[in-house]
C-alpha cells in the first residue's frame, strides 16, 4: 500500500491536508467560493492561519486537494475492483466509478468549482492514481487482443479522458439536469467502439 512508503512527517501534513479540504468543502456547501476566506477554512479545520500557510497559498489550492483524493481513491479503492471481466468491462466500470466520484462524492458544486481553465491538474503525471489505474487496463486490453489499434495505452487513456471530462463539463454547465453515470456508460461504450476488437464480438 502507498502509506507504508511515506514518513510520519508525510503522513501528518496529509492528514492536516484533508482537514483543510474537508472543511473546506464543508463551507462550500453553505456558501459561494468567493465568500469563502482562508480564515474561515482554518476556523473549521481549527488549526493555524501560519498551519495553512505551511501547505498553501491560496484557498483555491485547498480544493484541487480533490485530486490527490482522487488519485488515492482509485488506486487503493477501485483499482483492486476492477478485476474481473474483460478490458472493455473494466474500463466501463472504471467510468462508473468516475461518474459516481464526480456527481456524489465530489458533487455539482465541487465539480463546477474545479473545472475551470486555469486547473493544471488535469494534465499531472498519468501514469500515477487515477489515470494510472485506466492505462493498466488498456495496456491489459491491448495485450490480449481486446482492444485493438496503433495507439498505445497512454494516447487512448489520454483521449478517453478528454473525452469524458468534456461530457462532465457539459453535466456541469446544464446545471447536473440529468444523470450522469447513465450517459456516462452510453458515451464510453460508443468511445470504445473506436478500440474494440473485432475478435471481442462485440456490435453497436
């Protein structure tokens, strides 16, 4: 497990970065971001102004915190879920998860809140947490005849996840209106379609 690989000093500042982000999302249900001050998050996490000066710079950092969250939950969570059935079964399952993470536990709010263009963490090392878990399953689709095509399991990650956060962005812009794992599955299996082999025997 990644926590048997980090120092007490690591494990203590993760601990006070959730406090953080927890109470930050906490406020973030009773008020808008831009009512939101540092010194109201540090108030409901109780620690220092000077302890938050430590880990950030600024208020909008305490929420991209979602992302080391995220991260953490698909590789210690979902990734050990996601095995059995085919490649294709995993990778849609993979979107569930996705969808689920982003409509439930992060929430319409939340999900507005972070998908703006200014976020850099939609382009962070994918080969770690998140994106990381899906390249696994591709490379294992492609290694098996699953999947089939001349890109490799990076490039098709990459697209996919384009993809489907282009579909979360307009979730978001029509205000959460309808549901968003059942479009979701739609989407992927016609993304899929592109990659499946015709070995799978699979039709549209």
């Amino acid at each position: 497990m990644e926590t048997e690989n980090k120092s007490k000093r690591q494990l203590q500042a993760e601990q006070t970065k959730d406090k953080l982000f927890h109470a930050a999302v906490e406020l973030l249900t009773e008020k808008d971001f831009n009512d939101i001050t540092i010194r109201d998050i540090v108030a409901r996490a109780k620690v220092s102004i000077g302890t938050f000066y430590n880990h950030y710079s600024t208020k909008m950092e305490v929420f991209y915190e979602a992302y080391r969250i995220a991260d953490h939950y698909f590789a210690e969570t979902v990734a050990p879920l996601l095995t059995q059935g085919s490649a294709l079964e995993q990778i849609t399952a993979f979107f569930d998860y996705y969808a689920h993470y982003s409509s439930d536990l992060t929430d319409l709010r939340m999900t507005k809140l972070l998908y703006n263009p200014d976020n850099t963490l939609f382009s962070r090392d994918p080969h770690q947490g998140m994106v990381g878990v899906l390249i696994g399953i591709i490379q294992q689709g492609l290694d098996d005849g699953t999947l089939s095509g001349d890109d490799s399991a990076e490039v098709i990650a990459e697209y996919l996840m384009i993809s489907v956060r282009g579909l979360v962005y307009n979730w978001c812009t029509r205000d959460g209106s309808y549901d968003l794992a059942a479009v979701m599955r739609k989407f992927v299996h016609r993304l899929l379609a592109y990659y499946r082999s015709a070995a799978d025997g699979h039709t549209e």
